[in-house]
C-alpha cells in the first residue's frame, strides 16, 4: 500500500510521539517503521507504516504501508486506517503558515515542518489510553495497558516479532468491574462505566458525529473532563483545532517560547492559529523541558 500525503510530512516527530506510548504486545517500533495489531472487519489483522521524514527534497509524497496479517479482503479498511494513523490528509504548507505567522511559534515550525497529529486506529482504545493516562506518567500509563492487554486482550494465532494481542474490547474491560480495575476508585468506576456503555452501544464515538456532539456526551460523564475528551477528538476524531489548555506540560511550552501560560489567556492567544491549534498544542508540547516532553498520557 502506498499512503499519499502532503509534503513536508514530520515522519520521525511522528514516530517518536507513538515510541514512547508504544504498547508491548500490540504496537512495535522496526527502525523506522511503526507496527501494530488491529481489529479488521473480518478478524485480527497488522500493519506497518514506515514514517520517515519528507520534504520537498524527497522527490516522493508516499508512505510505504503493510498489511502484515490479517485478510487481504480488508486492504481497503487497513489502508484507511494507516492513513488516519499518519494524519495524511492534512495541509503541511497551510498549518505551517498559519503557525509560523505567530513570532512564538515560528522556530519551532521551522525546525519541524509538517508536523502531524499522531492518529489513532480505534476510539474506544484512545479513549481508554486516555483515562489510564490521567495523572500518571506515560511510562506507568504503558505498563499499566500492557498488563491489562496481556490479561484481557485477544491473541493472534501466530504472533508477529513481538505482536502478540489486540488491544482489549470494551466488553473484555467491562467484564472486571471497577473492583478488578487497579487505580483511583472514582478513575476505576469512570473506565468500567465507560466500557459498559461502549459495549453496550449507548456510548458512540463514530468518526461521523460532529466533535462537539462527542466532546458533550464525554464531559457529562462523571470523572471525564475537557482535557478526555479533546485529547480524544484531537487523536480519534481527527479535529486540526483542539488546544489542551490546560494540559500542565503545553503549558510549560507555552511559557517557554513566551506565550501566557494561564488556560484563559493562553486560549485568547490561540484564536490566531485556528483552525489549526492541535498542531500549535503539538509545537507547544516540544518546548517544554525534557522532563515533561512525554505528555501527554494516552
């Protein structure tokens, strides 16, 4: 499979964002290409998708993709979902004009050009990452969806070089309860919750519902607030105009390149780079010390 994109495309920024979460099990890093298990409409299945830095001097605008495993009948949905994994679809030169337009920003779009939103290939996953991810570092976040994928998630008839399970279901986590889930009391019964009604159906985070209708039906639940539920329009959804403003790490980075650091007046300023503040909040995140570059959790 050959994933079109638009150059500049940040391929290496990309890969070091999905490392650092990478799951043991589900998602593996081969020198330059990003492997993972994914649930296919007609069963288990793998891709891989080799992100390497592209620009002008490239002479390509194509990403080399791989249905591992899995049945060829489902090419189309694997391919569709390694595009949505890379943010193919978005416009590097207008994100990077827009951004560099703000002083603050402008270094950092030109050390980076073509940043991409790190996509995801399930909602309910990024979801779950999201909520295990609150007030963790990425680090426990990893080991702690490791060991749950490990005990609840499906096993691939034949294992992949380190690809073993899928990521588990929301009826496989469901099936714990908040008692046999490890944390937080109120954490554990907000991701059991969750997992219930993702099960069941009265929970929907299709791609096709506007964001807001999303977001709303996130916040109103107990123990998911606005920092949830947009990092998942941001990931899943694939929303270019998401900020985390209140994410403690972008602001560090905002604080860093000079920019308010305050949630309501850090949102103030980024009126300037709609509709593309998702991309803004990852420039944001770099500029933080080294110490805090891993967030965000999920």
């Amino acid at each position: 499979m050959a994933i079109e994109v638009r150059t500049p495309f940040a391929g290496r920024e990309l890969l070091a964002f999905l490392r650092h979460r990478a799951l043991v099990g589900v998602e593996r890093i081969d020198g330059a290409a990003y492997q993972r298990t994914v649930a296919l409409a007609h069963g288990p299945g793998a891709i891989r998708v080799e992100l390497s830095d592209l620009g002008p001097e490239a002479g390509r605008s194509t990403l080399a993709a791989t249905l591992l495993a899995g049945d060829p009948v489902d090419l189309d949905e694997a391919a569709a979902l390694c595009r949505r994994l890379v943010d193919a679809d978005a416009d590097p030169a207008g994100i990077d004009a827009t951004l560099a337009a703000d002083p603050h920003l402008a270094a950092s779009v030109a050390q980076i050009p073509g940043i991409r939103v790190p996509g995801a290939v399930d909602g309910a996953e990024i979801l779950f990452r999201a909520l295990w991810g609150q007030q963790v570092s990425v680090a426990a976040a990893r080991t702690a969806l490791a060991r749950l994928t490990a005990q609840l998630g499906e096993e691939l008839d034949e294992p992949l070089a380190g690809l073993t399970h899928l990521f588990p279901t929301p009826a496989a986590i469901a099936g714990l309860s908040a008692a046999g889930i490890a944390g937080p009391r109120r954490r554990a019964e907000t991701i059991a919750s969750a997992a219930r009604d993702l099960a069941a159906g009265t929970l929907d985070l299709s791609t096709d519902r506007p964001t807001r209708d999303v977001v709303a039906d996130l916040v109103r639940r107990p123990g998911i607030g606005p920092w949830t539920a947009g990092y998942l329009a941001m990931r899943w959804l694939g929303d270019p105009d998401v900020l985390l403003s209140g994410d403690l790490v972008l602001r560090q980075g905002a604080a860093r390149v000079g920019l308010p650091s305050t949630p309501a007046a850090l949102s103030a300023h980024s009126r300037r780079w709609q509709p593309y503040c998702s991309y803004a909040g990852l420039h944001l995140w770099r500029a933080a010390p080294a110490v805090g570059r891993t967030a965000p959790g999920g």
